[in-house]
C-alpha cells in the first residue's frame, strides 16, 4: 500500500529532498508551496511529484487544499509541517508584520494542516506528523525573535499533539535542524556563516538530504512507538 504524504514547502531546499526521500521510498507525494512558480514548476517536471499552491499561514487554504489533495491521491497519512521563513531584525527594530508573517507562517501552519488532517488520521488510526523546528527555536538566536518563538512552539505543539494522537496510532515528532545548506541559509551573509560553521563541531553546514533522511525515520509504519520527541539533526553544534 502506498500512503499519501503532505510536505509543505516541498518544492526547495529541506522539502524538496524530503519529498524526494519520500517519493523514492514509495509514498504518493504531495508537495505544496506558497508564491515561487518557478522553482515549483521545475520541481514537478524534474521529479515528477505533484505540487499544489497555497498559503500555509491561511486556515481556510490549508483545509481546502488538503481536501484537494485527499480528491486526488486518497486520505493523507503522513504530513510534513516544513514550510517555513525568516525575517530578521533585532526586537527594537522588527515590526510587528514581521513578528506575525513569521509565527504564522512557521507555527500556525502546524495548527492549519493539523487541524485539516489529524481527525482523519485519528479515526482510520493511522498517521504519522512531522513538524519541523530548529536549532534556534532550542537555543534562541540574536536577531530572530519571531523565528526561535514559532520554532520553539513547535516543540511544544508536538509534545502536545502527541498525547492526543498517542492512543489512536498517529505519532507527532518534530525535528531541529542545525544550519542546513539551502536557499534560506544562503541569505545568511557569508562572515556570519564562517563565524557559524566554526562553531558545527561536523565542521560543515548540513545538506538538505541528511534532514529528509531523519524525517524519513520518524514516518516509517514502524516508528509507531516514537512520538512527541524532537530530533536534532544539527552536526553536533547544540547537544543537550
Ligand atoms: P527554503 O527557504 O529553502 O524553502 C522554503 C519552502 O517553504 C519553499 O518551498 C517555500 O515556497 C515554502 N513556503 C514558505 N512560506 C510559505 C507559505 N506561506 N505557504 C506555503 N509554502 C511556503 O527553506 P529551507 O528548506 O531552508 O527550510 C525548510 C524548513 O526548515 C523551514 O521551516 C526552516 O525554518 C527550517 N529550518 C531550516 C534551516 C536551514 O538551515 N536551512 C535550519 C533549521 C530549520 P516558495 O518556494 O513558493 O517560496
């Protein structure tokens, strides 16, 4: 049997390999994005995998497009809450559309897909949710209020979730990314990420596969006796 999967931003960086993982691993694949038509439609034609558009930060979108996609590839068992961005500033600095477009693109999004598809997960007894955090939302980061608060109420989201999705076989488990080379890190200018990768004890930045691979684990129909943890996958830069 094939089981659906849901991947926001599935179409660059971390979601694009995760969709990739997943779709090489036999999953019906999914994967949405919110404004580059571009790069979404150059995902599709070099993968294959069917993409869909909407904003994740918009309740009513999330619960339209997830009933789209249940239409077209069957009930969703799996979801990946990755879709994610920055907007930087020092507190005194960030305006206040900064703070929201930030947690409600980051962390709402988790309530907005969730809501949209755990009751079907729960009532089939199956599913399998992956929201994924951040290094910074465990350790915070100078500059990003916004970002270490949504990222850091993931983590808690999930350990929620996970309690309500424990006796009904769905798993909610979330990851922390350390820094990961993708289009979102490339914006970090290049003396900071030296100042950064000094600190990676891996001596590196992480590569968008190596966190597919994790969320790959936390899926798989036999991971059911894991929920409501957090995986870092971060090259050893924050351990605790
Ligand atoms: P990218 O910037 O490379 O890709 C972001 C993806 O999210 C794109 O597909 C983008 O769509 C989509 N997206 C953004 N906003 C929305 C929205 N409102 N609605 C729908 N889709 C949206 O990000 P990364 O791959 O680097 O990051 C993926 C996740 O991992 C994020 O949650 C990020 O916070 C987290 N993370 C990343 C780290 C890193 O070092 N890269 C470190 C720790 C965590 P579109 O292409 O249309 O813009």
């Amino acid at each position: 049997m094939s089981r659906v999967a849901i991947v926001t931003g599935g179409t660059r960086g971390i979601g694009a390999a995760t969709s990739v993982a997943l779709r090489d691993a036999g999953y019906k694949v999914a994967a949405v994005y919110g404004s580059n038509d571009e790069r979404a439609q150059a995902f599709k034609a070099e993968t294959g995998i069917a993409i869909y558009k909407w904003d994740v930060a918009d309740f009513a979108a999330c619960a339209a497009g997830c009933a789209q996609i249940e239409k077209d590839l069957g009930p969703i068992e799996v979801v990946v809450n990755n879709a994610g961005i920055t907007r930087d500033a020092t507190l005194h600095r960030m305006s206040f559309e900064d703070w929201k477009a930030v947690v409600d693109t980051n962390l709402g999004s988790c309530f907005n897909m969730s809501r949209a598809t755990f009751p079907g997960m729960r009532e089939r007894k199956f599913g399998r949710i992956v929201n994924v955090g951040s290094i910074n939302g465990q350790a915070g980061q100078y500059g990003q209020v916004n970002y270490a608060a949504a990222k850091s109420g993931i983590h808690g989201f999930t350990k929620a979730l996970a309690q309500e999705g424990a006796p009904h076989g769905v798993t909610v488990n979330a990851i922390a990314p350390g820094y990961i080379d993708t289009d979102m890190v490339a914006a970090v200018p290049e003396r900071v990420l030296e100042k950064i990768i000094e600190r990676i004890p891996v001596g590196r930045l992480g590569k968008a596969s190596e966190i597919a691979r994790a969320i790959l684990f936390l899926v798989a129909d036999d991971a059911g006796f894991l929920t409501g943890s957090t995986l870092s996958v971060n090259g050893g830069q924050h351990m605790y």
